[in-house]
C-alpha cells in the first residue's frame, strides 16, 4: 500500500517512508504517520485529502479528509 494526497508538498509521509510500501495487518490497527506543512494559510481553505491505495491492484484501501485549522 502506498499513501497519496491532492497536497503532496503539503501533506506527505517522510522520504524515508514515501519510497517504503507498508504492509497491512487483517483484522488489526495499522498506524499510518503523515506530516502536515503548510506555508500559507490560503492552503488551508481546501480540505486535504489523504488516500491509501494498494500497489498490486491500485484500488483504494484507505481515505481520510483532512479538515486542518489553526489557532491564533
């Protein structure tokens, strides 16, 4: 499974990572780390989306909507 983002500059998994396919355990918790970046807060009018999809078959596994706000 690889994990893609409509935001890959802003949302994305570490170099050491991004170049790593995961593994999926059935029937358990797979803990999935991202890192979110932003430069501007204009970027953070549009939600994120964050997709895990399966290298073999290219099918959506995963998908998160990533609504990110900050405080003043």
């Amino acid at each position: 499974m690889r994990i893609h983002s409509n935001k890959p500059q802003s949302v994305f998994r570490s170099e050491g990572q991004a170049s790593q396919p995961m593994r999926l355990l059935p029937n358990s918790v797979n803990p999935i780390s991202v890192f979110a970046k932003f430069e501007s807060p204009t970027a953070l009018l549009t939600p994120s989306l964050v997709n895990a999809v399966d290298e073999n078959t290219g099918e959506l596994v995963y998908s998160w909507l990533l609504i990110i706000e900050t405080v003043a």
